[in-house]
C-alpha cells in the first residue's frame, strides 16, 4: 500500500468520521482530566494512616521504654555505689555502716536510712568518764587536765559523724527520687505499650474502620505541570483511539461506500446515489409535501 | 454537513432505467400499440428496509414525467406488514386480488406527481407465498401491462420476489450503503438466480458524505 493511498485513506476517515475522532479526544482529554482532578479515598487514606500512626508510636514506645530501663539502672547503679561508697568511707573511721536496711528500704518514700551503728559505742562511756573526771580531785590537778584533753577529742568525733551521716542521706535521697521517677515513668511507658498492642491485636480492624473527615493532607495528585502533561496525553490518546475506530468503521465491513465502489463490486452500472435524507428532504425529492401525500406514501418503509 | 439537494437524481435513475430496457414496441402500420406492451420494472434489495419503497415512488414519479404513458406504482412488498395509514384505503383490493381474482380493482391516482401516475396497493389477499405461484403473477403483471405503459414494483426483498424476478423487464437494486456489504448483495443476487442482463442497475442509498476532489476524492 502506497503512502499515497494511506494519506488518502486517513484523509477520508478524518473527513467522513470527523465527529467521531474529536469526540473520541474530548472523551480522553476529560477522562485525563478527571484523573488528574481525583482525590485519594479519605477513608481509606485515613484507616491507613491510623495504622501507621500505631505502628509509629509502637516503635516510639519500644525505643522511651528502653530508654527508660536504662535510666532505671543507671539509677540503682548510682545507689549502689553510693552505699559501697560509704560503707568504705565509714569502716575506714572505723564506723560500721549497716547496708541492710538501706538495701531492704527499696523504693519507700523515706528511702535508705543509713545508720552508722558503730558511732554508738566509743560514746556512750563518755559521759561517764566525764562525769569521773569532774570529780574533786583526789589527787594532783595535773590528772584532772590531762583526762579534760583525753575527753576533748571524743567528744568532736559524733559531731563529724552526724554531717557526713547528712550528706550521706541527702545523697540517697536525690538519688532514690531520681530512682522514682525512673520507675514511674518506665511503669508509664509499659501501660501506654501495652494498650497500644491490645487495641492492634484485639481488634486490627479498628484502626481501618476510623473515618478521617477532613480532606488527608497528603498530595496524592500530580502537580500542575504534570496535571496539562496527563490531561495532554488523555487527549492525544482519544484522538488516535478514535483514528482507529473510525478507521475500523470506514475500512471494515467490505461496505460499498460509493458508486463507484458499488459498480466495481457488483459490476452493474449505478443509477444513482441517495445520501442519508431527512423526511423532509425526501419530501423534496418527490417533489411534494408530506401534508398532500397519501398516506401509504407520507410513510414509506 | 447539509447535503445538496439533487433536483435531477431520480430523473437520472429513469433515464438510466428506460434506456436499459430500450425503445418500446413500436406501433404498428396503423398506429396500434401492441397489446401488453407496458413493461415492469421492479424494485428489490437485498435486505429489507433498504428504502426500496422511496426509490420506487421516486422511479415512478420521474418516469412519468419523462415519458408518455401511464405509470403505476404497485405495492408488491408482501414480506412486510402493511403500512396503509389511510383508512378508506384499507380492506380496498389491490395486487393480490388482480393475481387471485384476475379483476383490476382498488386501482386510484396517486395523488402526488404527475396526472398519469396511480397506485396500487397490495390488497387484502396479499400474502408471501403468492408471489411464488408463477401463474397468479404473471396473471397480475399480464393485467398491468395492459393497462399501464410502466410499472414499477415496490417488491419485497430479493429473497422473497419468488415469480416476480422471472417476469419483470427490468429490475433496480436499492444497496443500503452503511448495512449491505458487496458479499451480501453479491450472494442475494446469487441466491435469488436473477438475470444479470435484466439488472438495469444499482441505486446506492444512505451514501456516506462523499470526499471533495481538492481532498483527493473521487
């Protein structure tokens, strides 16, 4: 088939079927457009974004709880080494610091009570001793000063012991109100998580039957350029879907579409041919009003 | 797009169809035309609803026009239900009384077109299989050639002409261009045995909007 012909060919189907080729394109230029123009589903973007807002903040849960179990055992850590701490310190001076009560204290309110059991003991006497020295000496004076130094020294050791026994406390104190707040928060964190995993695992359906009311703000449509560039193709799409239709129509069939192709086909000669006629162009081809035509030819087969 | 009116078409289509069947018998010595010299023409397609009827009332205008004697159209389309709106006109004899009863009856002028133009309807009796009895068509197309100089059929499709296509003059194909492809018209004619030699020709109907020549048409 010649070039010739096939320009001869389209040029006979954009001619004869014109309307159906732009309809053709219009139509795809609108689908086109249409498309571009769509908004995503709001309840379906919506279910999905709760799904993944549970899963994010599963994920942040994990990440605050570990977190948070860190803090707790830095914590402990701390109070530990602040009893071992002191424990040494006091048996160094020759206190005997009694970790069991702070160890058995735990988290109460009043925290560990350190008591340095050992201040007791070297004392207790010395009122007594005191009281004996104070006595009327018996015998020279020289004992009574020297027994006064004697007693000076242990008279100042309870008043060291009481300010490192307060520094001591005020320590664990801190550190066992930071221990609280740890555990708090890691209690906290637990709870949220595990209500988080309830509502996913009881009933996954529930966060895909929430419905977002307000437009997602997610752009899910193209932008402008893109938007002429689709809504550009759509047309470009009709035009030549139509051009195949319309050639499919024009060329299919083996149809006699003019005298000429009827003579050749059937090798008769033709007499004449009638283009499609209205009734009042019929009318005007038998030459007379349909108003004075007899009935049987006012309506012909 | 309008189509042009084409004043001359049907005057071509007579043309076209006189000369197909010639000069008519010629009177003889003493002026006497010959009896049943009228001729018939008949009008088919190969399918119905091909617009058979319009062509034939255009053919029979325009041949009574241009020739002298009297022109009948005759409703002969007895596949398809009567569409005779006229209620005077309805139970009137027409066709298939002259083939059965052989009287020439329900005869009327047409009423459009020229004073020698009539028509003629089917008749009460019309039915399909009478047109396949030889010997009552060719008692009606004998009565009709004697009284009319033309004839022109509005014949049902070629399928179902029976008789009528063995003794027309001559017969005119109507090609519905956007539904009759050239396989079905070529088998119609095929099947019905019609003489190629008495086809005066082909009337192409509903012709799509031809292509300009300045666009490289025909």
């Amino acid at each position: 088939m010649s070039v010739a012909r096939c320009a001869r060919g389209l040029v006979a189907v954009l001619y004869r079927r014109a309307g159906l080729v732009v309809l053709c394109a219009l139509a795809g230029g609108a689908v086109s457009q249409a498309w571009t123009q769509r908004q995503p589903h709001v309840v379906q973007l919506g279910a999905q974004r709760d799904r993944h807002l549970a899963e994010t903040r599963a994920a942040q849960l994990d990440t605050r709880l570990t977190q948070a179990w860190g803090d707790l055992r830095r914590t402990e850590d701390d109070v530990v080494a602040l009893l071992v701490r002191e424990g040494l310190r006091a048996s160094g001076h020759g206190l005997k610091l009694d970790l069991d009560p702070v160890l058995q204290a735990g988290s109460r309110n009043g925290g560990p009570t350190a008591s340095l059991a050992g201040s007791d003991t070297p004392t207790a006497p010395l009122p007594l001793r005191l009281d004996e020295a104070r006595q009327p000496p018996a015998g020279d004076a020289g004992n009574v000063r020297t027994a006064g130094l004697e007693l000076a020294g242990p008279l100042q050791r309870p008043d060291a012991v009481m300010r490192v026994n307060t520094a001591f406390e005020a320590d664990l104190d801190r550190l066992d109100g930071a221990r609280q707040l740890a555990r708090a928060r890691l209690v906290g964190l637990e709870h949220q998580r595990e209500r988080n995993d309830l509502s996913m695992r009881l009933n996954p359906a529930d966060a895909e039957a929430r419905v977002v009311f307000e437009t997602p703000g997610l752009r899910s449509v193209p932008e402008v350029g893109s938007k002429r560039f689709v809504a550009l193709l759509g047309t470009a799409g009709g035009l030549l879907l139509g051009l195949l239709l319309a050639g499919l129509r024009e060329l299919g069939g083996g149809r006699m579409r003019s005298p000429r192709e009827a003579e050749r086909a059937l090798g008769v000669p033709v007499l004449g041919a009638i283009p499609t006629l209205s009734a009042k162009a019929r009318d005007t081809y038998l030459g007379t009003a349909r108003g004075a035509l007899p009935p049987a030819v006012a309506q012909p087969e | 797009m309008k189509m042009a009116h084409d004043p001359a078409l049907f005057t071509r289509i007579g043309l076209g169809v006189l000369e197909h069947l010639g000069s008519p018998s010629l009177p003889d010595s003493e002026g006497n035309t010959p009896a049943l010299s009228g001729r018939v023409i008949l009008v088919s397609s190969a399918h119905a609803g091909e617009g058979k009827s319009f062509v034939a009332q255009g053919l029979a205008h325009a041949l009574a026009e241009q020739q002298e004697g009297d022109v009948v159209w005759v409703d002969a389309a007895f596949d398809t239900p009567l569409v005779e709106a006229d209620i005077s006109r309805r139970g009137a004899a027409g066709l298939s009384e002259i083939m059965t009863l052989g009287s020439l009856q329900g005869l009327a002028p047409a009423g459009w077109g020229p004073e020698r133009l009539w028509r003629l309807g089917r008749g009460v009796l019309a039915q399909r299989s009478l047109l396949f009895r030889p010997e009552a068509v060719r008692k009606g197309l004998m009565a009709l050639r004697a009284g009319f100089a033309l004839t022109v059929l509005d014949a049902p499709s070629l399928g179902s002409c029976g008789a009528l296509l063995a003794e027309v003059d001559a017969g005119v194909l109507v090609v519905d261009a956007r539904r009759t492809s050239r396989h079905d018209a070529l088998q119609a004619l095929a099947e019905a045995r019609f003489d190629r030699e008495r086809l005066a020709g082909i009337v192409l109907n509903h012709r799509p909007r031809p292509i300009p020549r300045w666009l490289g048409g025909d």
